[in-house]
C-alpha cells in the first residue's frame, strides 16, 4: 500500500485533533483543506469567516487565489462524509472526557435548540422568508435546529439538521419530504437514544413545550423532558377557577408572607460555577391536568415569589414523576424533586447565554456556498472547531512550566514527507500566541474562557423553608 504523502501541519493540539479525522479524507488536499480550515474558523479576525478570509485573502479579488478555491472545492465538490467526522467528533469527545475526571454524566440534559441565519436569494439550499429567532423577527433566511450534550461540566453540539420551508417542494407542506422544526427535532432525539448518548432530560423553550405531538413523542421514546410553556398557557376551567400556572402562581403569591412563611413555594439553591449561589422559589403546580400524581407536572420557578418578576421566572412542564408518586413505580423514568427541574431547565439557560454566541464567533452563518451538502459539510467543519475547544481544554498543561501535551511530531513528518527543511516549534504551556496560525490555539482558549466564565449552576439543592 502506497504511503499517504504528509500534509503541512496545524499548530501543537490541533494537528493531534485533526490527525484523528485523516482516515475519513481520502486525498492529500482533503486532510491539508480540512487543517486549514479549522485553523480560519479559530483565528481571531475582523472579517466574518469567508472563505476567503479563512484562507487570508482579500474578499473580491482574493476568491481566485488557490488557497481559497481549495477550500470552495473542499466544501462543495471533495467526496467526504460529514456524517462520518461528526461520528468521529462525538468518539474522541466522549473518549477525551471518559478518561477525565468529568466524564459525561447521565445527570445531563440533551438542549434541543434552533438558530436562524440571515440568507438572500433563491437557489440557496433552505433559504426562504421565516421567523429567524436569533433576530426576533420574520426575514429572508435558513434555519437549523440541533441537539446539543450539557450538564454543569460540559456542553458540546451532538447533531443537527436544516429546516426546509414548504416551497422547495413541489407538494408544499404535503410533501412526504416536508419536515416541520418539531419533527426534525424529535428525529434528533431519538437519533441520540439511538446512539446511547446519555442524558437525564430533554429540555427546550415554550415552541417545543407547548406542542402536544412532540411531548407525545418523547414519551413514547420513554424519554424524560422539563421544557419551557409560556406565560399565557391555560387549559379550559370553569369561571372562577385557576386556569392557567401563572393563575397558581399569583395564587401562591398572596399566601406568601416571607422566607419564613413561604407558603407552598419551596426553596432551591442554585449554585453557579463561579461560587456564587442564588436563592429561587419553586412551586408545584396541582390543579387543571397538571399534578405531582399526573403524567405531567407543571412547575413555576422565580427568584421572587410575591412580584413574579418577568425575566427571572420560569413556566415549566415535565413528564419526570414526583418523589413517592404512583409513576414512579409504574415507569422508567426516575423521579425527580423540584430542586432537580430547576436544575435540568437551568442547564438551557447556559446555552442559550453562551452556545450561540461561540457559534457566531466561528462563523456558523458565515458560508458562501449553496447547496445543501456544502452547508452541512460548513456547520460540521464549524462543530469541529467548537469541540476541538473542550478537547484542547482537557490537554492543557497543569502549570506554565509543563509543556502542552501533544502525540505526535508533526513538523518533522512534514519534513520528512514533503523534503523541505521545518523549523521546529513548541507550543507552550498556556498556548501562547507565536508566529502565525498559532494564534487560533489561544482563541481556543479565550473561547473556553468565556464559556467557562457563563457556566450553569453545579446544582439546585432544597433548602427548608
């Protein structure tokens, strides 16, 4: 067998993350376009990460130059699988954390969570006038919804699937290859089942919350689930009656006195990465078709019981039975008190403050290509660069004086392969930033460092009144 010519390395972590992926690139350009475009994707710049600014070039007239035009062909025409790198991407990162002392836990939650792009145009791969949430309003643009892994250690992006609009199929919304948003998004769950990624929960906002066929899926799947229901949820009620868990929640209000006299709210501790804790009220909602001795629960959480503050208050629903239910010997599902649904939903919170944000950063919205196999084949690339974050944290030297841990010598292979001589370099510990693409080591880490810095709570204990 004819031995694999070497390509020009990345910079120390990143050519031992990217050399774990070489066996799925047939050809020497694939493995050199995929170093390359890792390193763009992580670089700090002032540019949105084009390709051409992926590749250093100028944004017009820099298209031309081969640097980009390799990456435009490793994008759109290259025979490579993204669904085989992110198998690939999901192993390491379960093997890097496995053998951490933060292994993944099945405390965790499974995020599911939709991010909309502007994009013009017509001949576009899912591109079309929707609601783009990212934006807060209705415009021309492609959707994704996703899965992500979180729990108050880690988070990483597990899979993810474009929303196509009904009018890029000839049958519309009948189209038998039609998917709504929740469709996709239950798909993805059981994808995960499937796969045995372990998690304690779904979680989701009130779109998902509130849609009766996607609770229903995830039931059937057997799968725990705390997502959000809007403030204005209600169920038919006799006038006069509570009607609504904002209703049991104004109810509950009134009989609050103090900390001391809460009433039927409970007391949670949320602790946060940083140290800091924070005191939150919980009720249990009994009334209507919610109930500690339902099928489902619904559960409202708020830092202050007596004025409900709207941006501090949470509305939720969960199919996770209570402690010493009925359900609880009936089903799979493990019972969970109201300190630990505050603290699934709490997990979403860290994501939407901190995910959208490191996906912006690299450039998730930023292709410039248009079928649908080259924007999977982006968003992956982009994933990659993501997780490539949390497996570089892992490696990160104890101390100053330790060197970065690497497996390999990339810079000698390359000189060896290619007959040019290489100057050796050494990334040291703390990955300072050296000459070049070294850079995007370091942007690793500041990433890291902001999502670290927005952690979740570790937990959500009772506390007695």
């Amino acid at each position: 067998m004819t031995k694999r010519l070497s390509v020009s390395p990345a910079p120390g972590p990143l050519e031992d993350f990217s050399a774990r992926f070489d066996d799925l690139f047939r050809a020497r350009a694939q493995r050199e376009s995929f170093r390359r475009y890792l390193e763009g994707l992580l670089l700090p710049a002032e540019r949105n990460k084009t390709l051409t600014a992926l590749a250093n070039t100028e944004p017009l007239k820099g298209a031309q130059r081969k640097e980009a035009q390799s990456l435009q062909w490793f994008l759109s025409e290259s025979g490579w699988d993204p669904r085989e790198v992110n198998e690939r991407r999901l192993e390491l990162l379960f093997a890097e954390q496995s053998a951490s002392a933060a292994p993944p836990s099945e405390k965790g939650v499974l995020v599911i969570d939709e991010h909309g792009d502007r994009k013009w145009g017509k001949r576009t791969a899912h591109v079309g006038r929707q609601w783009l949430a990212n934006i807060g309003k209705t415009d021309s643009g492609v959707v994704s919804v996703s899965s992500l892994l979180a729990d108050e250690k880690i988070y990483w992006p597990v899979n993810f699937e474009p929303y196509t609009p009904a009018h890029h199929f000839d049958g519309g919304k009948n189209d038998p290859r039609f998917r709504t948003k929740l469709k996709i998004a239950a798909q993805l769950v059981e994808q995960a089942v499937e796969e045995g990624i372990p998690f304690r929960a779904v979680v989701a906002d009130s779109f998902y919350g509130e849609d009766e066929g996607f609770k229903r899926s995830l039931s059937e799947l057997g799968v725990g689930y705390v997502m959000a229901l809007k403030p204005s949820h209600a169920w038919w009620h006799k006038v006069g009656e509570i009607g609504s868990p904002y209703e049991a929640a104004l109810a509950a209000s009134e009989a609050w006195e103090d900390e001391r006299h809460p009433g039927d709210w409970m007391k949670v501790v949320r602790r946060f990465r940083d140290g800091d804790e924070e005191a939150w009220w919980a009720l249990e909602v009994d009334v209507g078709p919610y109930g500690p001795q339902r099928e489902r629960r619904a559960v409202v959480a708020t830092t202050d019981p007596k004025e409900l503050p709207e941006k501090a208050t949470w509305y939720v629903v969960s199919n996770l039975p209570a402690p010493g239910s009925e359900r609880t010997k009936e089903g799979e599902l493990e019972a969970a008190e109201l300190a630990e649904i505050v603290r699934l939903y709490g997990l979403r919170m860290w994501v939407e403050q901190s995910y959208k944000h490191v996906k912006h950063v690299l450039g998730w919205s930023d292709y410039q290509v248009r079928s649908d196999l080259a924007i999977r084949r982006h968003w992956q690339l982009v994933c990659c660069a993501f997780s490539f974050c949390w497996w570089a944290y892992a490696r990160l030297p104890a101390s100053l004086d330790e060197p970065a841990k690497t497996e390999n010598d990339p810079l000698a292979d390359y000189s060896k392969g290619r007959g040019k001589k290489a100057a050796p370099g050494i990334l040291a510990g703390g990955l300072e930033v050296g000459k070049g693409v070294v850079g995007a080591l370091c942007h690793a880490e500041a990433i890291l460092e902001g999502i670290l810095r927005d952690a979740p709570t570790t937990g959500a204990k009772k506390s007695a009144a």
